[in-house]
C-alpha cells in the first residue's frame, strides 16, 4: 500500500499554495509533513483526503489515481486536532456509529468496538459521554475511530496540538506504535518538530507550498539542505555568521567551544536545561546560542569558536547547502 502525491499544485486566485509537490509514503511508513502557519501543510491534507481537487497533478493511493474520486472511496482513517467526537454519544456509540452506517452486523460490531476500547486503553470508559473524557481519553478514542474505518491509509492533522506537554509525551509512543501496527501509509501533519522528530522515519518540511527537504530526522539535524531548514530544524536554533558577501556559515549550539581566543562574545544571559546550560550571547553577529556543561563557570566577556568540520556552508542568496566544510 502507498500514498504518492505527482507533481501535485493548488492555486487560490492568482497564488499557488501548493506547487509540484511530490511525495510518497510507503507500507508501514510514518511521514511527518512539517512547516510553519500557511506554508500548504493543511492544503496538502485536504487534497490528499479529497475535501479538495488540485489544479495540477494526481494523488494515488495504492497505485489507483484517486484524484477524482470522493472521499468516501478513498478510503482514509483522519484523527483531527479537534477530535471532532460526537457530544450527544458515549465512547461506545462514537466508535459503533461509524461501524452501523457501513451496515456491520451488530455482532461484529460489539466485537470490534470492545477490542478497540481494549487496546486503546479506554476499559471503564465506555458509557462516558466526550465532555465526560480528558482530552488524552478523547484523542484516543478519535484514534480508536480512525482504526475501526479499516482504511488504506491514515491522516493525522495536528493530532496533539491541544494537550498539555506531559500528555503529548505520554501519548507519542502509544500513537506511533498503535498505527504502525496497522502497517499502513501514515502521514502526519504538524507544525511542531519536536512532535516530527520523535516520531516520524522520515519528515518532509514545507515551506511556502514548496517541499525543501525529505529526509530521516537525523539527516535533516546533520545535513539541512537549506538555510530554512537549517533554521527550522533543532532546538535551540542554528547559529549564523556571514562570510563575506557570497556565503552563511551555520554551526549548531552543542558545536560550538568557550576558547581563550576567537569571536569575542559577551553573556546576555542564560538558561538551565539540566544536563546543559544555554547560553544567549550578544556578539557583532548579532544573538548566539551555545550549550556548555552545568559545571563551567561563565564569565562575562569571553570567546567562542568551532571546529570546521562542524560547520554547515550555505549560499547566501539561494539559501543552498553548499558543504559542511569551508
């Protein structure tokens, strides 16, 4: 089973959201779709769920070009962000109604509603009606929704974005695991790269309708293609210092050194991380970000400088990786 998107384009008035996109996610695949606000991530969605048509291109699912079909045969199991539970309905009758329009014998149907509740963890839960559910509870049982569609793939639109950081931890593995047991194309949306590079295999960043890079999450950590992505990508963010007119040198925080001699820098101020500490530094290159051990002792004006070949080269008009050596 795959999910590919050909040279796929959306166009509003005289702008295209989305422009030649193309995109395949494989059998037991996690794809993360990551930007920021309006770069095309819920253009994209639509599309490929079929709410609606692009003005260039084809999506295929398995192969079939589904592009002009509804979404009904599509096929497609959507968790969204707002859960989009019935209020009037129990957990069990969320999860059954789906099961009932599709004409399931109500044998089946108690079947598979109890094992769903069973492996999502919702035992007790069932006669609860949604405003009666946290929201960790009400995700999961959207999720349970999801898998009970049977679908050729699966859609995930900012799935978490409404829970509390400890929850979000929580869940993350219990999704990632739940769906990949399916073994089906999983694409996941989001706007969070901590959400994309704890869960995805392989994460595709959007940025402004255009795809910039495609990679597993440690290549795009190690190797950006891009100054966005270099940007994007990693928390703190990337340090940047320009080399001339031509070329941007970025060097990430944990790569660069307190040294007797180098960039002279002066403490702004700094933030305890446990196992680190950040320091903001205020330079001629403007703010920099470096991560130095709990232990050292930080004056206030000092210097810092990297090894080359921890540095990523970039062109300063393109924005393209050049090399990760100058």
């Amino acid at each position: 089973m795959t999910l590919e998107l050909v040279n796929v384009g959306r166009i509003y008035g005289q702008e295209w959201i989305i422009r030649n996109m193309n995109l395949k996610v494989s059998n037991g695949e996690f794809l993360a779709l990551l930007g920021p606000s309006g770069c095309g991530k819920s253009t994209s969605l639509r599309l490929i769920a079929g709410l609606e048509n692009p003005d260039e291109g084809h999506i295929l699912i398995n192969n079939t070009n589904v592009t002009n079909i509804s979404p009904v045969q599509r096929r497609i199991g959507m968790v969204f962000q707002s859960y989009a539970l019935f209020p009037h309905l129990d957990v069990y009758e969320n999860l059954a109604l789906g099961l009932r329009i599709r004409g399931t014998q109500e044998r089946t149907v108690r079947d598979k509603v109890g094992a769903m509740i069973s492996l999502l963890q919702l035992d007790g839960y069932s006669s609860r009606k949604p405003s009666q559910l946290s929201g960790g509870q009400r995700q999961r049982v959207a999720l349970a929704r999801a898998l009970l569609r049977d679908p050729l793939i699966y859609l995930l639109d900012e799935p978490m974005s409404n829970l509390d950081a400890q929850l979000k931890e929580d869940l993350r593995p219990e999704f990632r695991n739940i769906i990949l047991n399916d073994n089906k194309p999983i694409l996941y949306v989001t706007h969070d790269q901590h959400e994309a590079m704890s869960m995805a295999d392989k994460i595709a960043v959007l940025n402004n309708g255009n795809i910039e890079q495609i990679g597993t999450p440690t290549e795009l950590y190690t190797k950006p293609s891009s100054l966005f992505v270099a940007k994007f990508i990693g928390r703190p963010q990337m340090n940047f210092f320009k080399d001339g007119s031509d070329f941007i040198k970025g060097v990430r925080a944990e790569d660069l050194e307190l040294r007797q001699q180098g960039i002279p820098c002066r403490l702004s101020y700094k933030e305890w991380l446990g196992s680190n500490q950040l320091l903001m530094l205020e330079s001629s290159y403007g703010l920099i970000r470096l991560l130095a051990k709990p232990d050292i002792s930080i004056s206030e004006n000092l210097f810092i400088g990297w090894e080359t070949d921890k540095q990523h080269l970039f062109e300063r008009i393109s924005g393209k990786r050049i090399s990760n050596i100058f």
